[in-house]
C-alpha cells in the first residue's frame, strides 16, 4: 500500500551480510537455529508494535472537553433558518456542496469504502480484492516489483452528515520490524450519491536482495472522532520482477 517501504538502513543490510559470511560452511544448523530464534522475537515485537498503533488515534486531552451543546443532523442544520438569505449562503460556502439526496436523518456520518487499487505507470491498475481475505504469508495479496513507482487509490461513498478529517494510516513490517509508517490527512467530506476518489502522493519501493520478500501490513482510515471504517491486516510482497500472471 501506500509508502509500502521505504529503503532499509545501509548499516543495518551490512552488519547483517557480515555476520552471515563470518559463519563457515558447518555453520547451516547454527543459522537455522539463528534465523527461529530471530523470528519469534520479531514476532513478539510485531504483536507488541500493533498494540502500541491502537493509541495513535486516541485523543488524551488534559482539561475537560467543552460541552457544545446537543448534536444535530445535517438535515436539521441545512432547513434551519433556510428562509434567511444571508444565513443560507454562509452555511453553503460553510459545508460546500451538498447532494441533498445523500443526507439522512443520522447525525453520525457514514464512510463506505468502495476499492483500493494501485497504479503504477505502464501498467493496468491492480484492483485490491476488498474485503481483503489476505491473513496468512502464503496468502500474499499483491506483489510489487523493487524500484517500482507506484500510487494508491481510495474510493469511498460519504452518506448522511460531514465526515470530519479522515485520516489514513498504513503501517508496514518485515520479519516482525516495523520497517515504515506513513499517515495522510485525507480531508472533510460532505455527503453525496457520487463515490470520491483520493490518490495518495506516488512512491518508489526500494531495491535490493535485502528488500526483497514477504511483507505484513496494517490500513486503518478513521475520522476526527476515532470512528474507524477501514482496519485491515494483509500480507504483500516486493520482488526483482513483476509476477506473470
């Protein structure tokens, strides 16, 4: 997804080569026993990585939230005073364009998540399988070619009230290391029946043996008020070249 992974430390792939090499040709067994031991903390650091992200989102104010009174539809706030020109007009530069068809009498809004797809340049967009049915390592849900350019696309139907800074968040690991984290502001949105489209800044996935491999990964979108509408969990993977099929 989106910032999938950025480059790994030089210093890092180096000291790890070494290592390696420093091992003579009996040594497989003390690898393999190397490489278990390694893995299971890894995942041990994983597990405890994605409890940690839970409270990302979570605001801890340290004074009492302002009381602002009791909350409204957006139906209600539109037929209020609409025989008040001036009022009308504030309240339509306020909220934007709103397809009237779209507003409900629900004062929560609600985001439906239509497709994630990625485009890369020269190729036919991949169109993710959503919902995702992607939870295990030989279940890789796509596959990107090292040093590729790339870019996500979110298509979402917005319905009843204005969704209020949307966020989106996807965090990336390798062998149970926290590799990338990237956050994007998406936006308000006011409801309509039309489907928004948002493309994500293009990124560049990295090159290198040591890049290549399976990926775990975490998308989350929620809003201003830590209402979630998208939290996934999936596997991918980056290899030297783009699968056949």
């Amino acid at each position: 997804m989106s910032a999938a992974v950025r480059t790994f430390s030089a210093s890092q792939e180096i000291s790890f080569s070494n290592e390696m090499e420093n091992l003579g040709p009996n040594d497989h067994n003390i690898k393999a026993s190397a490489a278990a031991a390694a893995e299971e903390e890894a995942e041990k650091d994983h597990e405890e990585d994605a409890a940690a992200e839970e409270d990302d989102f979570k605001l801890q104010p340290d004074h009492k939230e302002l009381d602002l009174g009791p909350q409204v539809s957006l139906k209600e706030q539109l037929e209020k005073d609409k025989d008040d020109d001036s009022l009308r007009r504030w309240k339509e530069q306020l909220l934007g364009s709103v397809d009237m068809s779209a507003v409900g009498e629900s004062k929560e809004p609600e985001v439906k998540i239509l497709s994630l797809s990625i485009s890369c340049p020269g190729r036919p967009d991949l169109v993710l399988p959503y919902p995702f049915n992607s939870n295990s390592k030989s279940s890789s849900l796509f596959t990107l070619k090292e040093g590729s350019r790339y870019h996500l696309k979110l298509c979402f139907i917005v319905s009843n009230n204005l969704v209020s800074g949307l966020k989106y968040t996807n965090t990336v690991w390798k062998t149970g290391v926290r590799v990338d984290r990237t956050k994007v502001m998406l936006g308000t949105f006011s409801p309509q029946k039309e489907p928004y489209t948002y493309e994500l800044e293009e990124e560049n996935t990295p090159s290198g043996i040591f890049v290549r491999g399976s990926y775990s990964a975490r998308t989350k979108i929620v809003d201003d008020d830590g209402k979630c509408y998208l939290d996934v969990s999936y596997y991918f993977e980056i290899q030297k070249r783009w699968p056949s099929s």
